[in-house]
C-alpha cells in the first residue's frame, strides 16, 4: 500500500522528481566514472612494464632507477660497465637481457640505444608486445623506431630524417650522422610512445668524435670509416632482466647488490610501481573527495526539494492522518519516496556511466593510454550504491519527521 502510494505521488510530481533523479543520476555516474578512471590509471600505471623480473642499474634509489629506465625521466648517478653487463648476461639464472643506453635527445624526446631484444622482450599492459604497423625494426647502423606520441607530434613518416642532439638540453646536434625513421611503433600509452630506439652500436658511432662529453675540434671520422669500427659499448646505463625461474629472483637481485666489481642495484619493478605510486597517487584521493561531494550535493539537493514540496502536501498528510494514517506511515511514505528516487538515481547513473564507457573506451586508450575495462558492477560499485540510497533515506528523516508534525498541527485544514 505503502509502495503504491509512494509511486503514484511521484508521477504526480513528475518533472521535479525527475530533475532530483537526473541530478542523483549524473554524481552516481561521475562518482563511478571517477573510481573506474583511477582503478583503470593504477592498472595502467603498473603494467607499465610487464614480464620483466628484475630492472638493473648504478647503485641509487628503487625509485629513481625505475624513472630513468622506464618512464625515461631524470638521469642515472651513474653507468653500468659493459664488463658488469656481460657478467649478469653470464649467469645461470638470467633467461634474456636488454641493455638500455639513455643520454641523447631528439627535440625534447628522449633518445634510447637498446637491441632488438627489447623489441622481442619489452611487455607491457598484462604481456602485450610492442607492435611496429608501419616500417620494422633496427636493420641498419642509422635506423631509428620511434613511439606514436613522437611521430604524431612531429609529423614524422617512415623514411624520414631524424638528428639526434647531444644531451637532454643540449644545441649541440650530431648532424653529421643522421638517422632515418625505419618504424614506427602502435601506440602503446606506456613511455615507449615518447621514445626514439636506436641500436647500442648507433649511440656509440655518433660519439666516435667526442671525449668527456665534447666534440673533439676539427675531428670528423667518416660515416664508411664509422660503419667498420667495433662500436661495442663501454658501458650502459641500465638493464631489464628476465630469469628462467621466479624462484630465482631474490638470489639474483641478492647477488647483483652484492655485485664487488661495482655498486650496482637491482629492483623489482612491481615495487618500485607500488612506491613510485605512493608518491604520484595522491590525485586520486583528491578525485574521490571530489566526487564524495558532488554525491553529497545531489541529495541534499533532494531533500531540499521534499523540504520545499512539504506546503504543498500539507492537505494531503492532514487528510491520511484523518483517515487513520500513523506516524509511521507518514514517516515511511516519505522515506520510501526518496529511497525510489535515489534507486531510479542509482540504476540511471550506472546506465549512463557504462554508455559512456562504450564511446570513450577506444578514445581513452589511445589518446591517454588507460584502459577502462568494461565489467558488470562489482561488489565496491554495488555497495557504493546501496549507500547513495541509504543516505538518501536518512536525508529524508528531517523533512519526513517535519511533515508528520505539521500534519498533527493542521488537521483537516491547512492554516497559512
């Protein structure tokens, strides 16, 4: 009975029920929104580098060896010697390695040296590959493969040349060998997409001509002359690693920190995703209390409209107390009203979050490199619902508990 009257008092007041509903609608849809772009960021974030056991660099923080190596961003302390290099290559326990060159730039993206294996080894986003649709790999000396972000954002093509400078900021550019764009790599939303690859051999033959850091004057050795050299390096600036066995991680990574030729340090780049994570994960606090309050605001936009509809309905709780309504049934009937509303609120909200999800998922992920799976609510986003419509009962006690009263005051009239 109780049910049918709350329904039927709704329709009556459809458009303002309807705005409170599309109100309540639209925070359950961003609160959600929300939660589902910062779980989706933080899986993103941490399958930034995947299949990788263990990330191998000088001796500094778990921290800044992860930002240098994978996010590309500051600078090592210092280089790994080819001779350390080769003697971690030589143990048992290692499956694959990658070496990884970094120092140069090309217009503000950063210049990685590495060999093919990154290319067969690098995963990211759960064991996804590095896919190059336009042009292949490092087949020759000067052949660069640059990400998506860069060759969208300079306009480059296959075919292309490329100058590499030396240094982050540097004017001073190794003209005199130019590289060619041989790929190009599918966007990836991982720091690959902000990376011009060339081969280790290609970062040692553009500074054959140069010591401590300078250009030898009036020195230029001929790029025939170059192609001929051993370019093997003398050192590298850090290492990803893949063992044979998990079990074997820790005595590696023990060894390694232990290495007595050079202070050395291996990491796991799970927990350095989880510290790193600590620190730049503090916007997605300041999201959720963002999105508290938009759900906040929403129903106590509802119960200012059941406070402002009460003069209005004075007659109508004056008659059912006459007709033997209890307070209960008074108390309940408003309640009931405002937990349909909130529902209605609730399922529209979820209906509007996961159309949404259909049209900017492929959008998301190719622009921004996040990935926003598409699941039926799980348990959090159910109990985040049952407390929006919990909330919205208790909301509606004080008006609820004020409509009761003015119908014992008014009786059978209403007086103004």
């Amino acid at each position: 009975m109780i049910l049918r009257l709350a329904i039927g008092s709704l329709l009556a007041r459809a458009l303002t029920v309807g705005m409170t509903v599309l109100a309540i609608a639209l925070s359950v849809a961003l609160f959600l929104g929300v939660e589902k772009v910062r779980t989706g960021a933080r899986a993103s974030f941490a399958d930034t580098i995947s299949g990788t056991d263990l990330i191998v660099g000088a001796r500094s923080g778990s921290v800044q060896l992860l930002l240098y190596s994978v996010f590309r961003i500051g600078n090592a302390t210092n280089n790994v010697t080819w001779e350390s290099y080769q003697d971690i290559a030589a143990r048992p326990e290692v499956d694959w390695i990658v070496p990884i060159s970094l120092g140069d730039s090309h217009r503000q993206f950063r210049v990685m040296g590495t060999t093919q294996a990154f290319f067969e080894h690098y995963r990211y986003r759960g064991g996804r590959s590095l896919d190059i649709p336009t042009g292949h790999g490092l087949d020759d000396l000067y052949d660069a493969v640059i990400g998506a972000d860069v060759a969208a954002t300079l306009g480059y093509e296959v075919g292309d040349p490329i100058i590499v400078s030396h240094g982050l900021a540097s004017f001073t550019a190794h003209d005199d060998q130019p590289f060619r764009v041989a790929g190009i790599i599918a966007k990836t939303g991982t720091p690959v997409d902000r990376t011009v690859i060339v081969s280790l051999e290609a970062i040692e033959a553009i500074h054959v001509d140069w010591q401590s850091g300078a250009h030898i004057p009036g020195q230029t050795t001929p790029v025939e002359v170059i192609r001929t050299m051993d370019l093997t390096p003398s050192a590298v600036t850090a290492a990803l690693v893949g063992v044979r066995s998990r079990l074997q991680i820790f005595s590696l990574q023990r060894w390694i920190n232990e290495y007595p030729e050079e202070p050395l340090l291996a990491v796991l780049p799970g927990v350095a995703l989880g510290e790193l994570w600590q620190i730049v994960g503090v916007a997605e606090t300041a999201l959720m209390a963002v999105s508290v309050m938009v759900v906040v605001t929403a129903l106590l936009g509802m119960m200012a409209m059941i406070f402002s509809s009460l003069n209005e309905r004075r007659r109508e709780m004056a008659i059912w107390r006459a007709m033997g309504a209890r307070p209960a049934t008074i108390l309940g009937l408003l309640v009931l009203e405002a937990m349909l509303m909130a529902a209605a609120g609730a399922a529209l909200g979820v209906a509007i979050l996961y159309l949404g999800l259909v049209l900017v998922q492929p959008w998301i992920d190719t622009a921004f490199g996040i990935w926003l799976p598409i699941n039926p609510p799980a348990a959090r986003e159910a109990w985040v619902l049952a407390t929006v419509i919990a909330a919205a009962g208790l909301a509606s006690l004080l008006p609820a508990i004020r409509a009761y009263r003015l119908s014992l005051a008014d009786g059978m009239m209403v007086r103004i």
